[in-house]
C-alpha cells in the first residue's frame, strides 16, 4: 500500500485514526473542522498551482504548493496546534522528493489564520527515523482490528469522535 502524507499524519495523532483511515473507514466527509482546513489550504495559493501530485510504488503524495525554483514544499495548516504532526508530514515529503532525485528541497508549514511560517529541514537522523515510521505503519494498518482508544482532549474534535465514543 502507498503512503501518503496523510498516514503520517495519523501516526503522530492517533494510531487508531490512522487504521480506520488506512481501512477505507473514512469520517473526514463530516467534519466542519476538516472542511474548514481544505478551504485554507485551497484559499491560499492560486488554484493552477495547488495540489502537486507525486507517486511511486511506495508513496502516493500531494503537495500544497512546490516552488521548484526555490525547492521548497509548502503546506498549508489551519493551526499550529498540532505542529509536530505538520513537521513529520513535510519531512515525509522532503524524503519522497529526494527520492525522486531532487536534492536540497526543504519545507515550510504557512498558518495563514495566524500568519506564521514554520521552517523544516530533513537530516540524517530524520531520515532513519522515517524508514522505522514506515514500518510501524504498515504494521498498524495490516492489524486485525483497530487499536484501542487513546481517550485525549483532541479526540472531541476528531471526525472519529462519534465512531470511537458512542
């Protein structure tokens, strides 16, 4: 199964959402806090140069925004509120570009709502940290069954929440 930056994404918030998701269980349809985060992202940058698709038997990726002059990738963020998740996915992203063979692209995160930019770098450490990621994905999604809940504040506002709590 290809990853996306997504399946990141749901690694670092909730190893549940992140089977359900991976198990075509999807609830994001729903949610007024997910729809309000892709009109963000579409809003921000003009529409001929929004979402940037890049596949490969590993990876399945959509980018906001790549200036290929400057080789930055941007993604666009509603809060920074889970910001740690942010800066994995643009890693992950930086990581399947070098794949492809473009070297020296870095990331940035661009809160709009907040008009604040987060830089990102991938290293070496990074970058081993990724491949341990990876498998620990894909042992997730191939489990049996979901994993249990994890019962945090954030969990009121997750798509999810009425799957997981009622």
């Amino acid at each position: 199964m290809p990853l996306t930056g997504t399946h990141i994404n749901y690694y670092f918030h909730c190893h549940r959402h992140l089977w359900l998701f991976a198990n075509s269980i999807n609830m994001e349809q729903t949610s007024d806090t997910v729809s309000m985060g892709k009109w963000i992202s579409e809003s921000t940058y003009k529409r001929e140069e929004h979402e940037i698709k890049i596949s490969t038997d590993e990876d399945n990726i959509v980018l906001d925004f790549y200036d290929g002059k400057n080789k930055i990738i941007h993604e666009v963020k509603k809060s920074d509120k889970m910001e740690e998740l942010h800066v994995w996915q643009v890693k992950y992203y930086i990581s399947v570009l070098e794949g492809k063979g473009v070297n020296g692209v870095r990331g940035e995160i661009d809160y709009p709502k907040l008009r604040q930019k987060v830089n990102v770098h991938l290293t070496d450490g990074d970058r081993n940290e990724l491949k341990k990621i990876r498998r620990e994905i894909l042992s997730i999604i191939n489990q049996n069954s979901a994993p249990m809940t994890i019962n945090k504040s954030f969990c009121k506002k997750c798509s999810y929440y009425e799957l997981c709590y009622v």
